[in-house]
C-alpha cells in the first residue's frame, strides 16, 4: 500500500490556522500568500487549493 493522496505544504496569512505535521508557509498580505501558494504548487508539483481568505494548501493527487 502507498500513500497517493496527502498535503505537501500550507501557506496561510494567519498562523492560528496551522496544522501540525506539515510545512508551514506564513505570509503577510493575502497578495504574498497566493503568490507563495502559486510558486510552490508548481515547484511541488502539487494543485493549490483555497480553504478559507487565510489558508492555501498545496496536495498531491
């Protein structure tokens, strides 16, 4: 059995809304932490999904 599906990254402008167990990406602006979330999705190879105006995580599919 191999784990396919799980979270590459989390990329938030407010740190309360962290899970433990991942990369943590924190930004300042909403406008640095779509800009984080963009990068990184391509460079992980990975899709972006918005959660909330303060979350982005990053997943593998």
């Amino acid at each position: 059995m191999t784990v396919d599906k799980y979270i590459l990254a989390v990329v938030t402008t407010n740190i309360k809304k962290i899970p433990f167990g991942t990369n943590v990406f924190q930004c300042e602006t909403k406008e640095e932490m779509e800009y984080i979330g963009a990068n990184l999705e391509a460079i992980l190879d990975g899709i972006a999904h918005a959660l909330s105006e303060e979350l982005i995580i990053i997943v593998k599919h």
